[in-house]
C-alpha cells in the first residue's frame, strides 16, 4: 500500500528544499503571464472544506497554466475588515450594541478588531501547504494594509470624480443589531423560513355616510408586519382592479378587492352593499390607527398603486415609506413628510409611547412585538383578523439577526445605469457551469440596483469623503492628497486616524463623515488594491487586466464575483476610463462557482455535532492527492451540493493513488535490467498492447487538455481513474507474461511503453495530484537524470497527437466485451478461469487477428475464432455481439488446469518468502496424486519458466503443503 502521508510530507520537504514553485514561476517569460484573482479569506477561523475547495481549483488551474508555459504569480491575500471581525470582538468583549462600542472606545476597538483579524493564520498556512497549494504566503497582502487601502480610495475617487456617487435616503436592508445597511446582494445570502404573524386591520374611513352612502365603514389592509402599522400614512388600492363594499355578521361594512373577498371572509355570512373600481376610492380619508403622528400632512388616504394586486391578502395595502421601496415611492409621490419611527437599531422611538424601545424583530423571538402589537389592535378594535403566517424572511448573514426592510440614509455607486453594460459585459465571461451566465448571475444583473457602499461601522476602509457644515464635499483618492490638503504625514488610514484630521479651505472646515465603505468594495477592488495600482505596478497591471479567471463558491454570484463585475465596468466605461482600456471590460474572463460541501447526512457541517472528519486527519489517512481528486470529480465543481464522505476520499486512494503506484511498482520490479531496451522507442512497438495503451494516454491528453482549457476541473480530471484502471487492469495484466516470461524484444517493448506511459501521466495528473506525479516522475529521473528537469511541475503539458486511432480503441473495446461475455458464460458453468478450455468463438465483431490471442489468453482458452457456427458451445448474447463458449473438458484440458493450480499455488508460497522476479530458485515438490504428477511432468518446463525455477525435482523430502484444487503438493523452494 501506498504510505501517501509519509510519501507526501517528503515530497513537500523536496519542493520547500528546491525552490520548485518559486522556479515554476521564474522559469516562464514576465511576457506571458496568466493572471488570476484569489478572494482572500478570513484568518478569524479554522479553514474547511469549503476553504479547500476553493483552494484546490486555485491550486489546479494554474499548476496547468504554468506547464502551458505561463507565468503565474501566486500571492496570499487576507480579508481583513467588515462586521464578521467585527462581531467577534464584540463577543469577546461583551458589547451588545453600537452604543457600546463607543463607550468603550472606538479606537480600542478597531485595535481589538486589527489583532484578531490572523488569529488563525498558522493553521491556515499548514493547510495549505499540506494540501499543497503553491501560492506566496510571505508576500502577502492584506486589506486593512495601507497600500490596499490607499488603491480602495482611488477606485472610490473614480467614481466620485465621474459623479457617480450620491447620498441619500433608500429602502434597503438593515441588521438592528449591527445597527448598519446590508448590501441587496448581502440580503439574498440569509433568507430562512420564520412563523410570523399576519393580520388583517380594520381601518375607519371618515365620513363614510358622505362618500359611500353608508356608515361605518372600514378599509381592510393585510400585513406580515404589524410592527411597521404605527408608521403607517396612506394605503393603496389599484385604480383598475373590482372593489366590494361587503356588509358583515358582525354588522360593520368592510371595503376590500372582490378577488379576495373567499379568502377574507371564508363562510362567514356577508352581503354585497356596493362595487367600486379602485379609481372611485382614491382619496377617501380614514381614521390613524394609532395616535402617534396624527398630524402628518397629506396622510390617512387612500391613493393609486399600479403594484397592489389580488394574489394575496385583501388587495389594499397599508403603507409606511420607511419600510419599503413601493412605500418610499409612493410616500414621495404622495408628498407625505417622512414618518420613521423604528431607529436603526431596529427599536420603537420614544414617539412610539405605547412601545416605546421595544425590538421590532427581536432574534429571540421574532414576532415578540408583533404579537403585541396585534394585542393592542384587538383592544382597540381595530383587528379584523390574523393567524400564523410562514414565510422566507431575510436575516443577517453574519449574526443571525433577522433584517428589517428601512429606508435608510446611505451613500450609493449609480449601478442601474450601467445595467445594459454590465449585461452585456457578462456575455464575454466564460462561466462553469455554463448556465450562470444567463441564469443566476446573468438575471441578477438585469435587476442590478444602485449600491448603498456606505456602512455605520468602525473597522473598515473609511469613505473619503470630508464635508463642511453646508453639505460642501472633498474626495480624496490617495494619502498623498489628504496628506497634502492636511498638512501633515498620513501614515495609516483607518477611521481613528483620520477622523482626527480636520481639512480647511477657504476659511470653512472640513471633517470627514463618519462611515466606512461596504467590505465588498474592498472586495471588488482587489484586483488594483493587490498591486496597490496606479501608485505601483501601472504596466504590470494594465498589461494583465482582466483576469484570465477567478474561482469562489456560486454564493459569489451576489457577492465577489458581481463587485468585481461592476466595479470593472464602471472603472471601464468610456468616455474616460481609469484604467486605460480600448473597450469596456468585465474583471475576468473565465470563473468557476463551486457547489457547497455539506456533511454525509446533507446537513451543515458541525464542530459541535462532530459531522464530518477533520480536513489534517484525513489527509493524514489517506494523503492530500486522494482528497484533491475527490473533490475535484465531485458534483461540487459544478456548482452543486456535495455530501463530503470518507468512503468517497478512501475510494480515490484505493482506485487511483494506489492502483497507479501499484502500476509503478510492477514497472520497478521489471525495469531493470531489462536486456535490449536501449534499442527501443516506446513508439516502435508493433505488440497491439502497447499501440492501444499509446493510443489510450493520447486520448487521456487530448480530453484532458481540451476541458482544462475550458475550465471544467471535473471532465478533466475523471478519464484520469479510467485509464488508471485501463492500465493497470487491462494492459498491466495482458502484459504480465510479456514481462515476466516474454523474449527479450517483448519483454524491451513492453517496459519501454509503459516507462513510457509513466512519465506522461505524470505530466497529465501533476495538477491534480501533484504529490504523486512528482514521486513518478523522481523515480524514473533516477533513471536518467540527465533527462529530467527538476520537478515535474517544472515539465511542460504533453501534447497529443493530432489523430486518435479510434479504430484500435473501439476494437479493444469489442475485445473486452468479449471477454466480460466469456467470463460471464464460465461463471454460470462454474468453470475457474485457470482451467484451460478448447475454445471460443464470436460473431457480429470485426477484430485485428492479434486480438485473438489477447482473448485467448485473457480467457485461457487454446482457441478463439470468428465464426457464427456455435455447435453446441455455451452462448451469450449482447446487442450485434454473439459469443460461444467450448466447455468440452478432456484429459489434456485437466492436466493444464492443474498446472495453472500449481503455479499459482506455488508462486503465492514465493511471495509469502519474500522472494521478487529478481530472485531465481531450485523447486523440489511431491505428490501422490497420478494427475497432479502427470501434469507436473508433462508440463515441466512451463512450470519452471512460470515459477521463476533454473531446476525442478520431484523429491518426497518438500515439506510445505500446497492445496491444489483439493489435492495435497508438497514442495519446498530453495533460493539460488
């Protein structure tokens, strides 16, 4: 068995020892290089499987490219600000809100925040290296470095000196407890079904006598969210759908849409006083429902919205502007002055007196208020009815929190005007799996929107952004600017630092406002942050740009892969691009978006539930190379979910790790000597063994080849198992004898093909298990050094033939079949496949006439012909193919099964000896049996050929017993 820990912790020393991957770099031109972009993790965790994933197509790509002749730079990068550092250090301190923090202090804070971000990142750079990634965790960057920093404020620059960047109030998501606006695409990675709560209200029209002919009448609105009611202003109805006026049991007189009338009243007895189409209620007045902002101007009516519709609740909807983008509109259509009485921490105001700090959506029970809120609209009559409502409710995907949908003042990037662009810009990526290009990423940016990039936090890139007290802005794109503009050295730019710094200008003060940027801007800036571009790298950069290709998990599709997007569009777009560009680009060009890896039993992997094997220990058992190949065959790399299980890694090792060393270690006990095979090209052969298995690794190249170019990792890498099988279990086998017992011609064509084969595919299988492709490859160097590079990731991709002799492939395969066909018939016989039999025949096949013999030998059979005459043979069908089987037994027949017996009983007690095909020997056997003996006799010669025996002697002084399909031989085997 292949020891891969040991093996691949040598060879890990031997690349660290020789400089392999800084050489794999240098050694291609600086004027062909392959650019790619790595999304830096966080070091505030432990890495996993879904960190190794990524990684190893971060590993695998450009191991290939390298060998294509690129040069790939590989440099580490660390994600660094944001709420998830944030959030720790919140816990780890025991702040429980914005308020906290700033009692605290806020520079303490962000101090905490900078010596927690690599808490990890030992671990981090020992698992990367076991796994074996070559990338440069020295050099690495960091986005809280200032360098990173200095080139986030340019992107930002850019944009503001192209006026695309504004301030104002927009319905977006926010976390309460972060107390801070949640990107769109932040908002979509959080969404879990709740209970809620939803309610019909009963709203009193005012003089109803006047306007619909009866009294008392009441508008009923649907919510999910009682907690929003106390804002509320106005409610819609749609100016061209049906509205009843319907008299209850209970007396009272409700307005509501006629499509939904079954669904509100059910069975509950009801009569028709009135019908109405929406436009005849605009403008009725009601009565508030609570008496908290009763003095709002234009408030209580009902007003036009062409987005109510009957598909659910009561067809009138209840608005409240600050909760909502139809209700931003139509609250700003409506001229209503702004009503927000939730604050950002997601509490009531103190407006609000009858639940005046309460949590709207607190974490422990999120529908805690709105239960009350309920209860007091019972008390006051104004709740027609509400039940249990289950729905998919968008929470914070960094702690939980639930979200709260608030028009909130943020500073946005003018995304939507650029939708067409960034559309279009995504028709050049090359996407795996192919179908997010128009699917979920392509219909995302059709509905892209403008991005709030502003974030009420501490721990990020600040905006730099420096207003006076009338609203007066300056941008600042660089430290050298705010440094110049200051007067003084700037050294670090974090929020602490430059909030103290106070510009002025024509005799007015500047201070800078007090938010950060979006994480995911940084994010989207690394491409230019990474080389710290335009102040460094200005060539390098723009000779590179777009990236070749990224990879990150399908999550990314909302996250990384669309800020790069837009921000590369933006920076782009004519008439004055900033990064000098003939055309508009997108920031990469070809992606891979991973699945997600699950436990065995589909749920999230768990510490706490002990769900899945640790990453170290598993490749402890099984190696690094056996977990790459599972994970790189795995549904994962296209995009799908992944079940990780040990099985699954175990069974990598068994068929491919090990099998093809066990391949190695036949080639070694043969290898040398190997008398005449310096007059052989592996090539030359004419045995139809060695073309096919040629013919066969020029396939493997050409697929291999041809999906690596395309980016598909699991096409690529999963014809690598079936040629290792082919290999070892096909051409390995049928080659046996060649090798063992063959002339010297042979036996020199026969090693020669497969050293042959060996080094290729340790080319062909170097990104994928590069630990194993480098122990192949040292072990033929010892060979010839002279002919060797270094490593083998040093070596160049193979390139195939042109043509593929599909002919030969598609004959072994008949061959093959005919065989499975003939084995089958000798198992429903019961007939061992060492017992010699007459013959075979088979039609419906064309077949070279060497590929007699193979099925002759792989069968054991003295004959096979194509012939449809069956006679009375055992037959088999399949498809065209018709395969028959001579199962006669004879004397002769017998006598040779007994001697296949007897090699193989004798050539098993060799091996428990410890002898190899090296070692000749003298045998000595005895026994009673007059068939055995008779067979022994006969077939003396081939016995000593097949046991590795210069001499054979019937001596009744053998002592170990051999069982010889029942029947006792005693031999004893003395080395030479």
């Amino acid at each position: 068995m292949y020891n891969a820990d040991k093996e691949e912790q040598e060879i890990l020393n031997f690349w660290e020892e020789r400089k392999c991957f800084e050489k794999s770099v240098a050694g291609r031109p600086e004027k062909k290089p392959y650019v790619f972009y790595d999304g830096p993790p966080f070091a505030t965790g432990l890495p996993h499987y879904g960190h190794i994933i990524a990684s190893l197509m971060k590993d695998t790509v450009p191991r290939y490219w390298t060998m294509r002749g690129f040069r790939v730079e590989r440099h580490w990068g660390w994600d660094c600000h944001g709420l998830p550092v944030e959030n720790i250090i919140e816990q780890e301190l025991q702040l429980r809100s914005k308020r906290d923090i700033e009692n605290y202090g806020v520079e303490k804070f962000i101090e905490a925040c900078r010596k927690s971000v690599l808490l990890f990142a030992k671990e981090w750079k020992k698992t990367i290296r076991r796994m074996g990634r070559w990338v440069d965790m020295e050099h690495d960057y960091k986005t809280m470095d200032k360098n990173y920093m200095e080139s986030v404020w340019w992107v930002f620059k850019q944009l503001w000196d192209r006026e695309l960047i504004y301030q104002g109030y927009k319905p977006m998501h926010i976390c309460p407890r972060c107390s801070t606006a949640i990107s769109n695409f932040e908002a979509t990675q959080g969404y879990k079904d709740i209970k809620d709560i939803s309610s019909v209200v009963k709203f009193k029209i005012k003089n109803a006598k006047e306007k619909l002919g009866v009294d008392e009448v009441y508008a009923l609105a649907w919510t999910t969210t009682p907690w929003t009611l106390p804002g509320n202003v106005l409610l819609a109805v749609n100016p061209r759908v049906d509205y009843l006026l319907v008299k209850a049991d209970d007396g009272k007189n409700y307005l509501l849409a006629e499509g939904r009338l079954p669904a509100i009243f059910g069975d509950r007895p009801r009569e028709i006083l009135h019908e109405f189409i929406g436009q005849d209620l605009l403008d009725l007045e009601y009565e508030p429902l609570f008496p908290y902002f009763v003095n709002t101007p234009r408030a209580f009516r009902l007003v036009g919205g062409s987005f109510v519709t009957v598909a659910e609740g009561t067809g009138i909807v209840h608005i409240a502007p600050a909760f909502g983008e139809d209700d931003f509109k139509l609250g700003e259509q409506e001229k209503i002055p702004f009503v927000q009485h939730v604050t950002m921490e997601g509490k009531f105001i103190d407006a609000v007196s009858d639940f005046a700090g309460l949590e709207v959506k607190p974490k422990s029970n999120p529908r805690a208020t709105d239960e009350l809120v309920v209860a007091w609209l019972e008390k006051k009559d104004r709740l027609f009815s509400a039940e249990d409502f289950v729905h998919s409710y968008p929470h914070c995907w960094r702690c939980d929190t639930p979200l709260l949908n608030y028009a909130a003042k943020s500073w946005f990037i003018r995304v939507a005007d650029f939708r067409e662009q960034l559309v279009k810009n995504n028709q050049s990526i090359n996407w795996v799996p192919a179908h997010f290009k128009d699917g979920r990423f392509g219909l995302w940016l059709e509905g892209a929107r403008d991005w709030a990039v502003s974030r009420s936090r501490y721990w990020g890139a600040p905006l730099p952004i420096w207003q006076n007290a009338g609203g007066q802005a300056i941008c600042f794109g660089s430290a050298a600017e705010l440094s110049e503009a200051a007067g003084l050295p700037v050294e670090d730019l974090h929020k602490e630092i430059v909030d103290k710094i106070i510009i002025k200008k024509d005799g007015q003060e500047f201070r800078r406002v007090p938010e950060v940027l979006d994480c995911w801007f940084e994010s989207g800036s690394m491409p230019y942050a990474q080389m710290h571009y335009p102040f460094e790298n200005k060539e390098k950069f723009e000779a590179s740009f777009p990236a070749e290709f990224i990879a990150e998990g399908q999550d990314q599709t909302r996250g990384w892969f669309y800020t790069l997007h837009v921000l590369a569009a933006l920076l782009t777009s004519p008439p004055r691009p900033a990064v000098p560009v003939k055309k508009n680009l997108p920031a990469f060009k070809n992606v891979i978006a991973n699945g997600i890896v699950l436990a065995e039993d589909g749920k999230k992997m768990s510490k706490r539930l002990k769900n899945y094997p640790e990453p170290d220990l598993v490749m402890s058992k099984y190696g690094a190379d056996a977990l790459r190949y599972y994970l790189l065959t795995s549904p994962a790399m296209e995009a799908e979910n992944l079940y990780f299980s040990e099985n699954g890694v175990r069974e990598a090792y068994n068929k491919v790790i090990n099998m093809l060393w066990n391949v190695v270690e036949f080639y070694k006990m043969y290898a040398s000597p190997t008398p005449g095979a310096e007059k052989v090209k592996e090539k030359k052969s004419k045995n139809i063994l060695d073309r096919w298995i040629l013919t066969r690794l020029n396939q493997l190249i050409k697929e291999t080849t041809k999906n690596m170019d395309g980016y598909k990792l699991s096409a690529a890498s999963r014809p690598i198992l079936d040629f290792i099988s082919d290999l070892s279990q096909w051409f390995l086998r049928r080659s046996r004898e060649r090798l063992k017992a063959g002339g010297e011609l042979e036996r020199a064509n026969a090693v020669a093909t497969l050293r042959h084969v060996l080094l290729v595919m340790s080319k062909v299988v170097a990104p994928f298990t590069p630990f194993l492709a480098e122990k192949i490859y040292q072990l033929l160097a010892a060979e010839s050094p002279a002919d060797f590079k270094e490593s083998v990731h040093l070596e160049d991709w193979p390139e195939a033939e042109k043509k593929v002799d599909e002919d030969l492939l598609s004959e072994m395969d008949l061959a093959r079949k005919i065989v499975e066909l003939g084995l089958a018939l000798r198992a429903g016989a019961g007939l061992k496949v060492r017992q010699p039999l007459a013959g075979l025949k088979f039609a419906g096949a064309k077949l070279d006439k060497e590929l007699f013999a193979v099925i002759a030998d792989e069968l054991n059979v003295k004959k096979v012909e194509a012939d449809d005459e069956f006679g009375s043979a055992l037959i088999k069908e399949e498809g065209k193919l018709k395969v028959g089987l001579d199962a006669t037994m004879t004397p002769e027949l017998k006598r040779e099964g007994l001697l296949r017996e007897a090699v193989r009983a004798v050539n098993q007690r060799r091996k428990e000896l410890g002898l190899t095909v090296r070692d000749r020997v003298v045998l000595f056997c005895f026994t009673e049996n007059e068939d055995l003996k008779a067979a022994l006799t006969e077939y003396a010669g081939e016995l000593k050929k097949s046991v590795l025996a210069d001499d054979l002697k019937f001596d009744q002084a053998a002592v170990d017993q051999l069982d010889i399909d029942g029947i006792v031989l005693r031999v004893t085997i003395e080395k030479k």
